[in-house]
C-alpha cells in the first residue's frame, strides 16, 4: 500500500508585543491562512527529496547523512531533521513537493512555516507515525533549535510557535517564560489586513542579532548594579530610569520598548476582549513608535504605510509587525473600509514610496499538521 500524505503550516502576523520574545515577555500572535503545504509519498529508504512548485528547484539529503549548513532553504529541513532525531523522534525519507501561498521574506515566518512543514512531513514520513502524539508546543521549540542552531539566527519562540500552536479565529497570548499561552478571540467584526510594503528585508539577520545582545547588555548593566533580573522580563521603568547613565542612551531605549510592549501586549488582550477599539488603536500606535524610535526597527517604508492606514477612516489600528527593516505591517480594519484601504495605499503610498504595496486579507488559522492522507494503491 502507497500513501499519499498532505501536511501544512501556516504563516504568522504578530498582533503586538515585539521584540518581546527573546526576552522572556509577552507576544500576541495569530497563525494566517496563508501556509505553505508539501504533499509527499514516504519512500523506504532514507532520502528526503522535495521539489519546489514556484520554480521546479530539487532539494535532496540523506537523512542519515546529514551535513553542515549550505546557505539555501534545505538548510531549515536538515535542521529540523536533525532536532527531531535529537530528540528521539521518527523521521523518514520521502519524495515531496512544496507548495506556498505564504510569501517568502516577506516578514510573515515563511521559514517558521518551512520549518513546521518540514517537521510534520518527516514525522508523517516515519513508521507508525501518529500525529495525536505530536506535542505542538515542543515541535515549536525544536523547530527553533533548528533555526538558532543549524540555520544560525537566533530568533525568539514567537514564529514556531504561532505555525504549531495557532487556532482558528484567535490570537494567542504566549508568556515567553513560563510557556503558559491562551487563546484570545479576534472580534468578529473586524478584519485582519495585512501589508507586505515590497521593499526588501536588509539587514534584518544582522540587525536583529544585535538588538538581542543589546538587551542582553542591558540586563548585565542592572545586575551589575545589584539589581535582581533573569531577563529585561524583570525590569521597571524606575530602575531603567535610576540606570540610565550606566546602560547609555541606545540600550537604555531598547530596554523601555522591551519593558513598555510588554505592557501594552496585557492591554490589548483586555482591549481585543472587550473590543475597545480606541485602546485598540492608540496600543498599536505606540507600539509602532516606540519600534520607531526607541527599538530603531522600523524603515520609511513602513512608517508610510502605517501614516496611510492610520489616515483611513475605519481602520482600527496600524503598525509594523515581525521583526522590522521592512516586512508588513498588521491593521485591524472595518470589513466595509478594506477597499477605501487599499485605494488609499495604492494611491499615496505609492506616491510616498515608488513601492507597490501586497494587500492581504488574512483570517486566523490552525497550527501546523497533517491535512490528509490518501491510499494511493
Ligand atoms: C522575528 C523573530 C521572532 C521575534 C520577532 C520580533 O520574527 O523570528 O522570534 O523576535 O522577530 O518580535
């Protein structure tokens, strides 16, 4: 018997509570459906070869061979290879093709979704495999391994966890330290945009790794003052302000967005349940500011497209969303102004940028998994 198997995994928009994760606080993020799907027959032996449907690239390797990273996006599936060998988990070879509706570098975690696409493929691949036993919350953090480890950015937990643990119709609100999470309803009656601005990511792996070691000094600074801190999750606003000297104006401003967004990611779960969508639009304001100008993450790209959104009657709120230096912004929007939205993005955006804005309407979707499986002969 032949079987025929379709696994998925979604991309993520992140609702708010950036730059939080790495940092033991608080992000907001909900799973989209847009994803990217591989549907593979397992082979018996162990060879994984993928082909990609965009443009009919062959990706191939052995998964009892497997080598350093190579630079190309087989890296993310040897990665993940690795990590569920490491972690005592099935694998096996296949011959698969990959397909997306996920725009990749686009700032939406095309890798994260790769990366749980890859996981569900191989453990679907494998002997006996059952996915009721998959243990969503610890396939995330193996996929991060994966990417920190093998792949070699080191992101936080928010991107792997939004593609494994998403659910339909909600965001979730992760605490990045204890791992406790909780869905949160999105209203209904609000629609979720998202914005790719077309310009490129640049800079984005190097940058990012820099804001973390940023915080990280930060953290050292206020211990070497006495203070008790794990994480920038422990830090006040008082004792960044009795700090200051000492931390230097650009840690000191990276610190207070960390310790700020966490706060107003707990305001706008309250703001999202009771559907105060005026909290809801100053929360997102701030934020996108404060990345702006305290965290130095965002691109005039960006700023124009939250400047349009925010100009629109009938959108709810605007900002950058991910990790920054180009990528999306989120906006909650009135169903009946999408199209004033994207008029108005087509005509001044445009006019601000030279750029063609992405518009996406996006619905909260389920975590990654096996979407079927068919008895082929
Ligand atoms: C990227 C990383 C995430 C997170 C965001 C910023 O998307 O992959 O872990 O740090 O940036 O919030």
């Amino acid at each position: 018997m032949t079987l025929g198997l379709t696994v998925r995994a979604p991309g993520r928009v992140n609702l708010i509570g950036e730059h939080t994760d790495y940092n033991d606080g608080l992000v907001l993020p909900a799973a989209i459906d847009l994803e990217i799907r591989i549907d593979l027959v397992p082979r018996a032996d162990r060879l994984v070869r993928l082909e990609l449907a965009a443009d009919g690239r062959l990706g191939q390797l052995d998964l009892d061979a497997i080598g350093a990273p190579t630079g190309g996006w087989l890296d993310y599936v040897a990665g993940v290879a690795l990590e569920l060998t490491r972690s005592g988990l099935p694998t096996g070879g296949l011959d698969g093709r990959l397909s997306a509706t996920l725009p990749a570098s686009a700032g939406l975690s095309s890798s994260a979704a790769l990366e749980l696409a890859a996981a569900w493929a191989l453990l679907s691949a494998a002997d006996g495999f059952t996915p009721n036993s998959v243990e969503r919350l610890a396939l995330a953090r193996l996929c991060q391994r994966a990417e920190n480890d093998y792949v070699g950015v080191r992101t936080g937990l928010m991107d792997q966890f939004a593609a494994s643990c998403g659910e339909a119709g909600c965001a979730l609100l992760l605490d990045c330290r204890s791992l406790d999470y909780r869905p949160v309803v999105l209203p209904r009656g609000l629609q979720l945009v998202v914005v790719e601005t077309g310009a490129k990511r640049r800079l984005a792996a190097s940058e990012y790794n820099q804001r973390r070691s940023e915080c990280e000094r930060g953290v050292d600074v206020l211990r070497a003052r006495g203070e008790q801190v794990a994480s920038l999750r422990d830090a006040t606003l008082d004792m960044l302000d009795r700090a200051a000297t000492d931390l230097g104006d650009v840690v000191y401003r990276r610190c207070r967005h960390v310790v700020e967004e966490n706060t107003r990611t707990l305001a706008a779960v309250r703001a999202l349940e009771s559907d105060d969508r005026i909290a809801l639009g100053e929360l997102f304001a701030a934020s996108h500011t404060s990345l702006r100008d305290l965290y130095e993450v965002s691109s005039p790209a960006l700023d124009a497209a939250v400047d349009v959104a925010t100009a629109t009657r009938g959108v709810v709120a605007s900002r950058m969303t991910g990790g920054g230096f180009g990528g999306c912004t989120v906006n909650l929007v009135e169903p009946d102004v999408v199209d004033a939205l994207r008029s108005a993005l087509e005509r001044d955006y445009v006019a601000r940028t030279g750029l063609a804005p992405v518009v996406h309407l996006v619905t909260a979707a389920s975590g990654a998994g096996l979407v079927e499986s068919v008895q082929l002969r």
